[in-house]
C-alpha cells in the first residue's frame, strides 16, 4: 500500500509541476475600490495593497489596469495552493519513504 501511494504521490508531485509552469504573470495582494469621498461615494478609484518582506504596499490602479491585476493575483493564489499542496505531498512522500526503509530493513 506505501508503494502504491508514494506513485500516487509522485504523479501529483508532477502535475503540480506542470501547473505552475503554466501560471503567468502575478503578484500578491488584494485589490479594493475606494473613494475620494466615502460618504457620497465619489471620486472612485482602485488600491492594491500587499505585504512584501514585511513591509506594507499600497499602490494605485488604474480603472483599464483592474481586470489584468485581478488576474494576476489570482494567478498567486493558485501559485500559493499548488505550493502548499506540493509541500504537504512531499512531506508525507518522506516519512512513506522512511516507513518503507524502515520495513525493509527489519525484513
């Protein structure tokens, strides 16, 4: 069953390969629409802001900027997830690799 589930492993190892090699262009943050006059609901424009080796950006976008910076950010979502998947995936590939050492050893 180890075996079976580390070659489970290696082959989502390697999609996750794949799929982040067909991310494109992204950045971090969150983009937000404010207001020059928040009461009234005036003077809109759009914020990205992100934190960057602990340090805090905001920086303006302009309107005809916005779908392309959405994109973007989603494209570092994806690129976290399939990061965090791959991490957690070769963990458990490491301690399987053990367990099986480990059972071919007392063998």
């Amino acid at each position: 069953m180890s075996k079976k589930r580390m070659g489970q492993i290696e082959r989502r190892i390697a999609r996750i390969k794949e799929a982040l090699g067909q991310i494109g262009p992204m950045r971090p943050g969150s983009l937000t629409r404010q207001y020059r006059n928040p009461k009234q609901r005036v003077g809109a424009y759009w914020q990205i802001s992100y934190t960057r080796q602990m340090k805090s950006h905001t920086e303006y976008v302009r309107s005809e900027w916005e779908p392309d910076i959405r994109k973007q950010i989603a494209n570092y979502k994806q690129f976290t997830c399939l990061v965090e998947q791959w991490i957690n995936l070769g963990i458990e590939h490491s301690k399987l690799r053990m367990q099986i050492a480990k059972q071919e050893k007392s063998e």
